[in-house]
C-alpha cells in the first residue's frame, strides 16, 4: 500500500520538525529564566535576614559592653567608698583618743582650779605681807580659767567634727549597701534567664519543676533507691541541662561573680544496715557531687559550681505518704553569687 503523499520520506519533512524544536527551545528558556527569577529573590530574601541579624548581634555587643562598664564604674566607686570609710573610722578613733586626753587635761585643770581657790581664801586672812602672793595666785586663776575656756572650746569642736565624721560614715554606708543591692539585683536578673532556659529546654517533663529560684529534679529520675551512682536516664536527663547552663555561660558578664549550686536531699526514711552510706548527709552530699561530676565532664568550669547536701532535714512536703518522700528526694539547681 502507498504512504501518504506527507508521510513519504525525502518529500518535505525536515521542515515539519523545525517549529517544534523552536517551541522546545523557548519553553527552555522560560523555564530557566523562572528558575534565576526563584534564585535571585531567595538569595535577596536571605542576604535581608542576615543583614538583620547582623544588627541584632552588634545591638546585643554594645548592651553587653554598657553592662561591663557600668559593673566596673561601680566596682571602683565601691573601692573608693570603702577606703574613705576606713580614712574616716581612723580618724573618728584618733579623734575619740584626743577627747579621752582632753577630758584628762580638763579634770586636772579643775583641780588645779579647786585648790588655787582654796589657796585664795587661806591667804585672804593674811595680813599685807601675803598680798603679793595673793596677787600671784589671783594671776595664776585668771590663766587657769583662759586655758580651762580653750580647752572647751577645743572638746566641742572635736565632738562636732566626731559628729560630722559619723553622719559621714553612715551616708557612705548607705551608697556601699545601694550599689550591692543593685549587684545583687543584676544576678536576681540573670537567675530569671537561667530558670527561663531550663524551662525552655525541659519543657512539661516529669518530675522536674520550678519552686522560687530553684530548679528541682526528683531524684528518682537520676538515681536508683540508696545510690548515688547516675543512672542511663538521669544522665539523659541532665545532659540538655549541661547544655542550656554552657550557653548561658557565654551569655552571662565575665565579671558577674556566681556559681551554680547543686543541693541534695533525701526523704526521712532511715538507710538500712547493708546501704553504702552511714546516713542520709552522706547520701544526699553524694548524690549532688554526682550531679557535679556529670556536669564538669559535659565542659561546665569547675570554678563555677558548688555542692551541698541537706539530708532529711529540709522538706518541701509534710507527711509519710509515699508521694510526700518521693517530692522530698529531690537534687536542687540554684544560680547564685559566690
């Protein structure tokens, strides 16, 4: 059978299959063309929130840097109150020592007083001969009471300036206890932060909670009954904690002196006679420096943290239930000042 006349090859189909290359080309094209405009505004839209960033970070540098400098401007008014106080306490007890030596000089004076008088009025019995004595001794009074009036004057003015000196002293007291107070509300500051991140990181799990400034683990997530060797899941469950305190410790001043405190407590049941430990002080002490040991091998500075144990003797619940022991065994984290 014939092809058709259009189907016969070497009869005009080269020039059928030109236009659909060229519809192929073009649609190409567009597509590459759509693919830079894509590139071109994510790369716009990532350079705009880098640039962003960037800012926030120089912003935070500076509010750190204006940190450091008002907490060195106060350290050094501190010094220099300090040692002013201690010029003016010298100087209140040099003062104190002169008004003793001066109170002597006084009786003494009056004394002297006393006796010239009654010499006066021996003599004034006498006859014309004693007058020149009379006169001698009546010379002698007149200087005793001129040194007597000096020296008066000389003890109010010290008492004054013993006055002055004190209201100094307690002024300066006042600006010494107003800026520890701001020190210390400036680590108050960054406990909240510490509580918020630890928050952040721990989110509703159990057995771990908020109570004022303290972070609180109950034990029985980290430790098995009567030990105080950190089990798979406690270490697991302090790992992030690890974590969240490194990064604040990039976050917090250089010069804000404080350290993270690790407290134990344990229930009130005593520890039977096969248990590693002799009592609950040993446990508990045990416990929080496990605590510390698992921290410092995550890379917390040992320089910044402290441990203590409580025993049985601190409990946050009443009670011999079994719900009011298990709350009561119990690890404590709290930022404090050194």
């Amino acid at each position: 059978m014939a092809l058709p006349r259009h189907l016969q090859p070497g009869q005009g189909d080269q020039g059928d299959y030109w236009p659909g290359f060229v519809d192929a080309l073009a649609t190409l094209l567009l597509v590459i063309v759509f693919l830079l405009a894509v590139f071109t505004a994510g790369q716009f839209a990532l350079s705009t929130a880098l640039s962003g960033r960037d800012e926030q970070l120089a912003e935070l540098n500076a509010r750190l840097s204006t940190l450091a400098e008002e907490l060195n401007l106060a350290r050094s008014d501190n010094e220099r109150l300090s040692l002013r106080i201690s010029g003016l306490e010298t100087e209140r007890d040099q003062l104190a020592a002169a008004n003793v030596e001066l109170e002597a000089s006084l009786g003494n004076l009056r004394e002297g007083l006393a006796a010239a008088q009654a010499a006066l009025e021996e003599e004034e019995a006498l006859g014309e001969e004693a007058q020149a004595t009379i006169m001698l001794l009546n010379n002698q009074m007149a200087a005793l009471r001129e040194e007597l009036a000096r020296l008066n004057a000389a003890l109010e003015a010290s008492e004054a300036r013993e006055a002055e000196l004190g209201a100094e002293v307690v002024n300066l007291g006042r600006r010494l206890n107003a800026a520890l107070a701001s020190e210390v509300a400036r680590l108050a500051r960054y406990r909240s932060d510490f509580l918020e991140a630890m928050l952040a990181v721990l989110g509703d799990r159990s057995g771990v909670r908020v109570s004022g400034d303290r972070f609180v683990f109950e034990t029985d997530i980290l430790f098995a009954s009567g030990s105080a060797e950190l089990s798979e899941e406690g270490r697991a469950a302090l790992t992030p904690i690890a974590d969240a305190i490194l990064q604040l410790i990039g976050e917090l001043p250089s010069d804000l002196d404080w350290v993270l405190r690790v407290d134990g407590h344990t229930d009130r049941v005593p520890l039977g006679p096969n248990a590693p430990f002799r009592s609950n002080w040993e446990l508990s002490t045990a416990r929080a420096l496990s605590v510390i040991n698992y921290l410092e091998s995550r890379g917390v500075p040992s320089r910044r943290l402290l441990a203590a144990g409580f025993g049985e003797h601190h409990p946050i619940a009443q009670g011999r239930t079994a719900e009011a022991y298990a709350r009561n065994r119990r690890i404590e984290l709290k930022l404090d000042a050194r």
